[in-house]
C-alpha cells in the first residue's frame, strides 16, 4: 500500500495512461531515443561512475597507475587471509583436472561440459551451489534466434550498448554461441517459453534492435540454474561440490601457472590445498560491495572475490573503472529496496513517469544511459517521488502491459514480480512500481580472450568474474548468455589444456610478493581480502563485540 | 545521488523507528517493526552463514518456521520476505535432509514409470495438503504431487514452476515425499522431452554452423568505430 501523500501521484499517473497506451499501441517511439551525443550529455552528468571520487588510482598490481573503481581499487590494495609459510603443498588435501572456483551457472557450466570431454572436476562454493546472480536474473537470455533477427545484428547492438568498447571476438564468441546455448540447455531440461507450435517468445531489452530476449516466465536464471545443479548432482563421481568453502587464494607452479587454489570452510573455519591441472575462476561479481552507497539485486555472496584472488597472482583486469546500475530497481516497501524489477516489464510495455505522470526517456534505452536519465529526473529535475524513509524514485508504470499484451499478461508473465509486491499489498497490474537504480553488474573483470584465458596460463575466467565481452555497459540478458557461452568455452579448453600440462612445484609465493608491493607503495590497509560475505551488523552491535577477531567480516 | 548503506541506515534510525520483540530461537531481541525477519536477525547481531542466498525470494536459502502468541498454528516464510511481528517465535533451517534421485536425463522417459523408478514415495502421499499449507510461494505442491501419481508431467512442470526449493514442503510431509525434487524432474523431463520443438531454432543452429554469417562478423569485427557507429544508430527498430 502506498503512503497517502502519494495519492495525488498515483492519480496523474491514472489521467496519462490512455494517452500514452495508445502512444504505445500506435508502434512509434513513445518517446525520442537518445542520439549519440545525447547519451554522452546524460551519462557525463548524471551516471554514478563519472563522478570524480567514483574512481581511485590502483598503487600496486598489474593494472598499476589505472584508474579504477574506488571500492574495487580499496579492495585489491588489501592483504592476504592467509600466512603461506602454513601450507604445506606437497601434500595436497584435493587432486583434480579442474578447480572451478564458483558454483553459479558458469561454474556449473564449466563442470558438465569439462565431465562431457572427460575432465574431473572440484566446484568451491562459498554458499550453497546454485547461491549466484544467475539464480535471479528474472528476465531473459538473449540469443538470435528468429528469422528477422542475426547473430550478426547481434553483435551490433551489443557493440553499441557498450560504447564499441567491447572486444570484437568476444562479443562474436557470445552472439554466434547464443542459438547453441538455447538448443543446449533445452536438451538438459531447460523451458523456454514458447506458443503451441514451439516457436519461441522472443521480447524487446533495453538497446535491441530486434526482439530476441528468450524467456522461462520470470524465473529464467531459477529455471537454468536449478537444470544445471541437477545435472552437476546427478554426476557426484565425475563433479565434487565443496559448498561453504570458498577458494581465496591461489596455487600456482614453478613456471607461473595455475595450479589450483586454497580453500576455507567458513563454517569450520578450517583451511584446504587443492591441486589442479587447470583453475577456472567463475566467482560473479562485486553487488555486496555497496559501490557508491547504492543498494543492490546482488546475491549476498557477491563480493569480487575472484578479482581479488586473480590481481594478487598478476591477471590483468580489464574495464574496472564501469558499474553497471540496472534501471529498476524496487525503492518502496523499505523491505524490498534494492531488489531487481526486471528489464522485461520494459520489453512488455512498462513505462517511467515522474511525480507527474509524464514520460521522460526512451522506456528501453541502454542500461547505464536509462539509469542516468532516471537519477537526472530525481536529482535535477526534481520530479522524483520521496519514500517515508527519505529514498528517491519514479514510478514504472506497470497496468500498461496487461492493456498491451492483453489480460492476464502479467499472471503468467510475471508471476515473481507480482508476488514480491502483492505480499505489501501493492498490486502491479493495478498500481505502478516506485523505482530508482540500484547496483546491479560488474561490466569488467579479468581480460580474457575467447577461449577464456586469461594471460596466468591455466586460469580461465567466465562469467561475471571476466572482463571484455560487455565493453563497459551490458545489455539485458546478455550475463545469462555470457555464463553459459563462456562457462562452456572454459570448460572445453580448460579440459583440452588439463590433458597436456605437466605441472611443476606448487608454491604460493606470490602472496608474499603481492604483500612486499604493498609496504614498497607505503599503502597502509587493514582490510582483508577476498570480502567474503558483507556485514549488516549495526555498529552498535559491533562495538559490543569486543573479543571477536575479525579478518573482513569474518572471524 | 547514493544511496545510504543498509548498514548505516538502520543504525541511525533505530532511535527513532517503531520495535517490536521476537525470539529468535527462543532469545528474544528488539528489532525495527518493518524489518523483514533476515534483516531482524541481522539486527540482533548475527552473521549469517546459512539461511541467507539471494535474498529476494528466489533462491530457497531462507526457510524459516515461526509461532505467534497465542496461536497453535506453525506458520512458515521466507526470511528475506517475511516481515517480523510482535511476539514472532522463529528458527530458520540451515538446510533440508532431502533425498535425490540420481538419473541420466536421456535415458529416462517422460511417463508415470520414471516417477514410480525414481520417487516411489510420491504414492504414498494421503493428501494432507501439509506442503501446501507450508509453501511460501503459495504453490498448490499437493495437487501438482497428484498429478504426479499419474504421470502428467506438464501439469506437475506448470503448477511447481515458481518453486524456490525451499524444503518446507519436504520437512512437514507426513509421507516423507521431497516434493521439490519431484518438480525438478519433471520440469527437465518437460523441458527436454515434452516442449514442442522450435523449427526456427534449428534453422538457426544450421545457419550459424554452416558458417553463414561468417563474412558479416569478420566486416563487423574489423570496421572502423566510426562506421560501426554510423551503422548503429542508424539501424531500424522492430516494433
């Protein structure tokens, strides 16, 4: 239930909607699509990542002397959660062909695939398998699949939302993948919506040329993600799943490579060497940071550890100066601030309006230019909606898609999204969704090439822990494609590599030469790294804490 | 503008913000009236391990089982989405014992005999309706375990779609049925066997693999940025 001085609000909205219902129903623009120029205006001025103290330069590292994000930049001039004069490496708790370090959907990925080219595997997982952005993301997965659409037209778009930034064989890697992708995971169980004949639906995102955003209802990434966890458990002797113990540092050999990592049982809090012939990294992304203070759709284990992790063995990163800020996210109730309202209800028909009703920006601009067109709207134009609890937003209006798509649309659509607003009695097929940006991707990463790799032979990287594929703005139901493309690209050459290498001494050395660095940089930290799980503790609490040693958020 | 940190946020306000009690498992703690009951916990100073995941109501880590005062009733919720109330009497499960049935998707059908090989304990549900009443997503879990008994996979794919494999269901069944995982297979078995075939889709596959659009990437991959450009804002829109 909205508060009652919204009241006044709500009815605009009311008075607008025929008008603009048959502004949408007419098939134009229902309002001017940003130029190039535009879209520089807006994101210079108003996109979070362009303010000046948004970005901090890195001391150490192989991106040294980079500008980066300011919270990445903290968190990587940070020290080791372990000694490595404790480790003994000649006897390694685990042996395996592939360390893959995340159990998300490219991780999981990663391991079938490597088991279908006859690779064992170990999964280190923080959280339960399955505890992964890609278990929420309610929208889509994009793949070029229909007549009038390309692979080729595909790239296009996806070249264009991020600034022509992206890199040209990734961005094929991903769009000539992507029919593959939709055939794979439907022979593994995998359901896509589609009509009685099979045809497959296919809807508008933000920045697409043609509709090709392929969907399971709103639980796309549950509906992929719970298939692929099923396939991992039902292979429990080719695949091992450590759950709750997370990889955070490293193994490499004699020669520089890969060679496993050590792993942390965060319920136990007992320490664990894996041996491996190849490591993929497969950790997502950084939402649990808070970059910017903002709040996010991110899952409560996403803090860049495997950036952290790869930095300190010498992977070069690529683009960590870009956040993406997805466009909707949920300000009101106060209990649901910060959770994801998927791009679909744009691609649907749902439309942003401000205090009065009117529509501002184009509904399915690129992500980072609609965000900084809605933060314009509420900062300098002031035409933003206040929340009891003194956040900003403007409403989606969301009753629109049942006028356009007909009754019902959104019961069978949408079925997440009405019940995570229905339980605060909020209907959305009757009222409209409060919105704001909220912080929502990680768009760099570790720079890999198109068949994973990064430049530590044997690290393969995949998914939102990678860094290239998305330039520095990510479309819509690109991640979901991203994890599966390249989550069974590193699963393919992670196995091809396993079968050759020989590898030599384990060591851990660079953590001790990553720390050197930071006393010759004269950096004064106290921070640990990886992060592992953020910390709600209100200070109060933390102050009463007095005897607990905390190495980051854990003791 | 940023935001506030959640953090911070409900430090600074908890002078002012209206509380109430709860116990959490049978310790009770003030904590803000509008926090939802992971964020109650949270409050109250523990670090979650488990029960916590995605924390928006998809992915089942945060099974939570509750009494109020006064009532006999036990009422079930996910924590992430479940506000606290006064006098709230919670535990959450740190995981639910399940059994799963290992099986290789292409070899099984999809047909009454896979349910009763792989999940025979699906017929000795006696129709109490305890998973229903459990479910958080408000699933009707008996009628699709009906459906199950006789074989109709789509029926059981349609009706356990939105399931978030809590384990409520599975904790409070009296037959001992994992309904959730009978769900699965029978998505995966719908999925791969049942869902009419997308001809499109295999046109496509057969274009990209007989390299059709290879010339085109290769003109695209080494244009200049500014004929990339032009070309894109150029470009038409599908309505």
């Amino acid at each position: 239930m909205y508060p009652d001085y919204m009241t006044e609000s709500l009815k605009k909205v009311v008075a607008s909607r025929n008008k603009r219902f048959e502004l949408a129903k007419s098939g134009k623009p229902v309002y001017p699509p940003m130029d190039a120029d535009e879209r520089e205006d807006v994101l210079n001025k108003f996109h979070p990542d362009f303010k000046k103290e948004s970005r901090k330069k890195i001391r150490i590292g192989p991106n040294k002397g980079e500008l980066l994000t300011t919270e990445v930049t903290e968190m990587l001039e940070s020290h080791s959660r372990i000694k490595p004069e404790l480790f003994d490496l000649s006897n390694p708790d685990y042996e395996t062909d592939i360390l893959i370090i995340g159990g998300g959907g490219a991780g999981c990925a990663a391991a079938i695939v490597a088991m279908q080219h006859g690779a064992k595997s170990i999964i280190s997982t923080k959280l339960r398998m399955g505890d992964a952005n890609s278990m929420m993301s309610q929208g889509g997965m994009q793949a070029a699949v229909k007549p009038q659409d390309s692979p080729t037209r595909h790239y296009l778009d996806a070249m264009g939302g991020g600034h022509f930034d992206n890199k040209p064989a990734l961005v094929r890697a991903l769009t000539e993948d992507g029919p593959n992708v939709v055939k794979w995971l439907e022979e593994l169980g995998m359901i896509w919506d589609k009509d009685e004949e099979g045809s497959l639906q296919a809807m508008h995102g933000g920045g697409t040329s043609r509709k090709r955003m392929l969907s399971s209802r709103d639980y796309t990434g549950a509906i992929i993600m719970r298939t692929l966890m099923d396939e991992v458990r039902n292979n429990p002797d080719k695949i091992t799943t450590l759950e709750f113990t997370p990889t955070v540092e490293l193994i490499m050999d004699a020669r520089g490579r890969a060679a496993g990592g050590i792993l942390y049982n965060i319920e136990t809090e007992e320490y664990f060497t894996v041996k491996a012939k190849a490591t993929i990294n497969a950790t997502g992304g950084y939402g649990r940071l808070h970059i910017r203070g903002f709040d996010t759709t991110n899952h409560y284990g996403a803090t860049g550890d495997g950036l952290v992790m790869s930095y300190r063995a010498g992977a070069k990163l690529m683009y960590m100066d870009s956040v993406q800020y997805h466009p909707t996210g949920s300000v009101f109730p106060e209990q649901i601030a910060g959770f994801l309202i998927t791009e679909a209800i744009r691609g649907a028909g749902g439309q942003p309006l401000n205090k009065f009703g009117e529509l501002f920006v184009f509904p399915r601009e690129p992500r980072d230019v609609e965000s900084a067109a809605i933060i314009r709207e509420c900062v300098e134009a002031d035409n933003g909606i206040a929340t009891p609890s003194g956040r900003l937003g403007v409403w989606l209006d969301s009753p629109l898609i049942d006028m356009l798509q007909g009754d019902g649309y959104i019961n069978r659509h949408f079925p997440a999204m009405h019940r995570q607003f229905i339980r605060y009695g909020i209907d959305i097929k009757e009222e409209p969704m409060l919105i704001y940006p909220s912080l929502h991707y990680q768009n760099g990463g570790v720079e890999i090439n198109d068949k994973c790799e990064s430049n530590i032979p044997g690290l393969y990287v995949a998914g939102e822990a990678s860094g290239g594929v998305h330039g520095r703005n990510r479309l819509m139901g690109n991640s979901v494609l991203d994890y599966n493309v390249f989550g069974r690209r590193a699963g393919t050459y992670a196995t091809e590599y396993a079968k050759k290498v020989k590898l030599g001494k384990l060591n851990i050395e660079h953590v001790n030469a990553y720390e050197e660095e930071l006393k010759k940089a004269r950096i004064k930290t106290d921070l640990i790294a990886p992060v592992l799980l953020p910390s709600y503790t209100p200070e109060s609490v933390r102050k009463r804490q007095l005897t607990a040693h905390y190495e980051g958020t854990l003791r | 503008m940023a935001k506030k940190k959640a953090v911070k946020k409900s430090d600074a306000k908890a002078t002012e913000e209206k509380m109430v009690t709860v116990f959490i498992m049978g310790k009770g703690y003030k904590v803000p009236a509008e926090a939802t009951i992971m964020g109650a916990i949270e409050y109250a100073g523990y670090l979650l391990k488990r029960g916590a995941g995605c924390r928006e109501g998809f992915c089942g880590a945060c099974a939570t089982v509750y009494r109020m005062p006064g009532d006999y009733k036990i009422y079930t919720g996910l924590a992430c989405t479940t506000r606290v109330e006064e006098g709230m009497w919670l535990a959450q499960l740190p995981a639910s014992p399940a059994h799963k049935a290992i099986y290789d998707i292409k070899k099984i059908k999809p047909e009454v005999a896979t349910i009763q090989e792989l999940y025979p304990e699906v017929f000795r549900c006696v129709a109490c309706n305890s998973c229903s009443k459990a479910c958080p997503q408000d699933l009707e879990v008996m009628d699709y375990i009906q459906e199950a008994k006789r074989g109709n996979i789509a029926a059981v794919m349609d009706l356990s779609f939105d399931c978030v494999m809590c384990g409520l269901c599975a904790i409070r069944c009296p037959a001992e049925i994992v309904q959730y995982n009978v769900g699965l297979l029978c998505k995966r078995l719908y999925g791969r066997y049942l869902a009419p075939e997308s001809k499109e889709l295999t046109k496509r596959i057969k274009e990209v693999k007989s390299k059709k659009f290879d010339k085109e990437f290769k003109e695209l991959m080494t244009a200049k940025k500014s004929d990339l450009e032009k070309q894109y804002y150029d470009r038409d829109l599908e309505s």
